[in-house]
C-alpha cells in the first residue's frame, strides 16, 4: 500500500506514537456512528436472543405466523369457499394441517433449504390453484375434477416448506429445537383455528345473503388474482433480492 | 357450487347462530388480547398472565431491542456519510499503517453487563490483519464476533448462545472495526474480559 507522505516522506516516519494513537482515538470517536451493533428486531431478534425450551413463546409465535401468513389464509378460505357442513370443514383442514405440519417440521430439524421465493411462489400457485378449482375451470377445460382432497394435503406440503423456510431465517437455537418446534406447530395449528373461526362467521354472513351466490363467481375471481400478485411479487423478489 | 351441491338456505346457520358467534368471538379475543398478545407484543400485561406464561419476557426482550434499533438508527442519521470524505481515510492509512509496522502487544480490555444488558469491545483493523484473543465471562453470554465497516455494513464471523468464553484467531475480512458484542440474558450482573495480542490497534469499548 502506497503511505501518503505529508511533509517528505523521510516525515512520515515521525507521526510519534502517542500522537498517532490520538489522531487515532479522534477519527473513531467521530466515526462512532458506524460502530453501532446491528441490531435485530422483533420475533427474530427475540428467538435469536434465547435458547433451550421456551413453549409457550413457541406456541404464541407459530400461532402468530399462521394469523399473519395472508397468503397460507387466503388458501384456507378458497379451500372452505364451497364447504358448509362442519364435517367436510374439519377434514379438509385436517388434511391441510396434516400437510403443512409434515414438512415445516422435516424441514426445519433436517435444514432443509429451499429459497424462500420460490417456496412462496408456488403458495401464491395454490391459491390460483383453489380459486380456477372453485370455478369449476377444470372441469371446463380439461373434463377433470382433481380429488380435491389430495390436492389439498399436496398443497399443504407446500405450504409447510413456506413456513419451514421462515423459521430458519429465525435461527432457532440447537439447543431445545425439537419441543419449541412442536410447540410452534401447535401454534401454527391454534392460529390457523382462530383465523378459520373468523373466516366461517364471515362466509356465514355473506351466504344467508342473497349475495353470496351472485357474487361466488366474482370473488373466486378476485381470490385467483390475489393468487397471481403473490405469485408476481415472490418472483420478482427472488430476481431482485440479492 | 361449481364443484360441489348448493345448499339450501335452511341448512346454513341462523341468523341467531351467527350473531352469537361473532359474540363469543369478540369477547375470545379481547381474552386472548389481554393474556397473549399484548404481553408478547408490548409487555403490557394488565392482570399478570403474561408473565405467568413467558410471554411478557417476549414483550420486553423484543421492546429492548426496537429502542436499540431505534437508537442506532438515530445514531446513524446524525452522521451521515463518514465514509465518503477522503481526509478521514487519508489519515486512517497513515495510522493504521503505522500499526502494521508495529503490532500491537497482547492488550485486555473488559466490560460488566447488568442483566439485559449488551455491550460492545472492538479493534481497529486493516483487511487481513490477524488477532489471537480469548475472552471469558463470568456467567453466561450470548456473543456475536463481528466486523464494521465504515458504511456501516456488519458482517459475523461467529455467534453463540449461552457461553462463558472462547478462544480462537479473528482475520478481519476487510478494512474496519472488528470484534464482540455480548449481551447478558441472566439474572445476575456478568464480567467479559478479553485478551488479545496481534495486528491491531485501539482496543477499546463501543458503547
């Protein structure tokens, strides 16, 4: 490297050292701003904070995760969307937690790497996905009516490498990995209960009116086009992000 | 509809059945809030719940680190640019390279941490520059080794959980500040002391 010399180089060489060290102390107390620990909020910055078993915070933040995760709630209403008995209700979201449960956790104790953009992107496919099964699109272009039973366990595979992904990012300590991860997807499953509760109470209000029916169509629409922004906004982010 | 049968108006719920479950809803949910959700999210815990369930700790620890956040980012702002005037980096070489020719002898430098409390020690070090430390605490740590450079990018070379010490060689990646931030997440106040010896200068406490 190139030593700047100020006043001949022969001078350099007498900067003392007591002097030097002052200079020093003056330049990084200027520069303090930079020095500054990045900090990390909120839930990851609290996980990455603790180890050992914590269950119940587990459980709040996986219940947490599933009440925010719109796109994991926009596929339960379109699954729900032609569902009125209690019966059918409970065994399709049976079969949707069953997936999603399965590989968020294989995915996190085998740290299972998947970008989180695709993963995201092929959720925002399943809700397009439900939405043209909803209009009956397949039956129409392909004279099919996939099981859609299985489709929704396959699906929810999907969607429980979405939360896997999302989890690591948290990274979650070693050390008690397997309770809190339990305890997280009984969350998961206690936050996708409420979500679905408020969801039923809504769809039950709309379908004794006239409304519903009119407008099925519609809002199937609609759902399938939200489907088609996720879709569009995961891509972009996984070209985009570095 | 398309894919399966229309029900018929008797068989969806009543109207009765709805109102009260969208009663019972908001009275679960102005429960759930009071117990869960605000301790978690706020540490506001109005009939102690909360703490009884972990998660006003979740609410404090997660509050602690925004007000961090917040006062980095404050920090930041009131010194925008160091980076960018060329005397600044001028001078840094001359000095810095003063160290190079003279590596710093083995220095200490030590912190106390009150419980939640964290804290950094960092050197002065140019791309490459190797320093062999150990540090030990007095009770139990979580440790982040880092390095600063002058925009403000951080990057970790190591991190734990619950240690008491470590011992190894830090290379700085790149020109800047490297070195430990420690945070105690005890109940009891905690001692870091660290001992370094290679090429480096100003060993020295952050903040």
């Amino acid at each position: 490297m190139v030593r700047p010399c100020i006043r001949g180089c022969a001078s350099a060489a007498h900067v003392t050292l007591p002097r030097a060290l002052l200079l020093a102390a003056i330049l990084l107390a200027l520069c303090d701003a930079a020095l500054a620990h990045g900090v990390t909020e909120g839930d990851k910055g609290y996980i990455q904070e603790i180890s050992g078993i914590h269950l119940v915070p587990f459980v709040y933040l996986g219940a947490k995760h599933m009440v925010t995760g719109y796109d994991h709630l926009l596929f339960l209403a379109g699954v729900i969307f032609f569902l009125y008995s209690a019966k059918d209700i409970g065994l399709y979201v049976s079969l949707f937690a069953l997936g999603h449960s399965t590989t968020m956790l294989l995915g996190v104790y085998f740290g299972i790497g998947i970008n989180a953009y695709l993963i995201d992107a092929v959720i925002g496919l399943s809700v397009v996905y439900k939405a043209l099964d909803n209009l009956g699109a397949f039956q129409r272009w392909f004279g099919v009516q996939p099981n859609t039973k299985a489709a929704t366990l396959v699906f929810g595979l999907f969607h429980g490498f979405g939360l896997a992904t999302k989890i690591q990012d948290y990274d979650v300590a070693r050390d008690g990995l397997v309770p809190n991860l339990l305890a997280f997807n009984v969350g998961v499953e206690i936050g996708q209960l409420l979500a679905l509760g408020a969801i039923l109470i809504l769809m039950g209000f709309w379908r004794r009116s006239g409304g519903f029916f009119r407008h099925a169509y519609a809002a199937n629409v609609a759902m399938m086009s939200a489907g088609f922004v996720l879709v569009g906004m995961q891509i972009t982010g996984f070209f985009v992000a570095s | 509809m398309y894919n399966s049968d229309m029900p018929t108006r008797a068989e969806l719920p009543s109207s009765r059945q709805l109102l009260r479950s969208t009663a019972i809803a908001v009275v679960a949910a102005a429960g759930l809030l009071v117990t869960v959700v605000l301790p978690a999210e706020y540490a506001v815990d109005p009939i102690g719940v909360g703490r009884f369930l972990g998660l006003t700790t979740m609410g404090e620890v997660k509050g602690q680190l925004a007000r961090e956040a917040e006062d980095d980012r404050r920090r930041d702002a009131q010194a925008p640019g160091r980076g960018s005037s060329v005397l600044p980096g001028l001078l840094k070489g001359l000095l810095i390279g003063e160290a190079r020719a003279e590596p710093a002898a083995a220095q200490e430098a030590s912190v106390t941490l009150a419980p939640g409390e964290g804290s950094e020690i960092k050197m002065a070090m140019k791309a490459g520059a190797k320093a062999d430390y150990r540090w030990t605490a007095s009770g139990s740590v979580n440790y982040d080794m880092h390095g600063t450079a002058p925009g403000g990018r951080e990057s970790s070379y190591k991190r734990g959980r619950e240690a008491t010490g470590d011992v190894g060689i830090l290379t700085a990646g790149y020109d800047g500040h490297h070195g430990w931030f420690w945070r105690n997440r005890g109940q009891e106040p905690v001692t870091v002391t660290v001992k370094v010896s290679g090429n480096f200068t100003d060993l020295k406490r952050m903040k």
